[in-house]
C-alpha cells in the first residue's frame, strides 16, 4: 500500500512509540531555598469536576479547586479555593 505495508496505529500506539524511542531528559537538581513559594510536585489538588469525562475520545476538562493548595511549608495559599482547573486529556 501508500504506506509501505507498515500498519496503521492508533493514537494511544503512537504515543507509546514516541515515548519509548524518546531520550530521556536530562535534569540537574537543585535545592529549593523558599518552600513558602513551592507546591511540591504530586500534590493532590482537591477539585470537582464541570465537565464529563469521555476516555474513549480526546478531549477537554475543567474543574475548580475545592481547598485552599497550600505550599510545601504550609505558610501561603498557592491555589485558592474556587480557581478554575483547566486540561486536556487524550
């Protein structure tokens, strides 16, 4: 065929490719020095969803936030209750 006889895959096998053939990134760590200023990554943030979630297709989410995020030491509010979550999912 067009294709050279290579089969077509799908978006989550294109993905897949993509990523396993990928380089992985190189980082540097560095310390953190105000952790008033930080939400560490992983943090759950509290939301409820607005829109449904369809998995079978791409698509867009949003959500607000429902508890004040605090940072990594606890002194500020980084994402206040009420802020509008916006994402893509595919």
């Amino acid at each position: 065929g067009k294709n050279g006889g290579a089969a077509r895959l799908d978006g989550d096998e294109q993905f897949a490719e993509r990523v396993s053939s990928a380089e992985p990134e190189r980082a540097r760590a560095s310390q953190l020095h105000n952790l008033a200023t930080v939400v560490p990554q992983g943090a759950i943030i509290p939301a409820v969803l607005e829109t449904a979630l369809n998995s079978d297709l791409p698509g867009f989410a949003r959500a607000v936030v429902s508890r004040d995020v605090r940072s990594f030491d606890g002194s500020a509010v980084m994402i206040p209750r009420g802020s509008r979550l916006v994402g893509q999912y595919k």
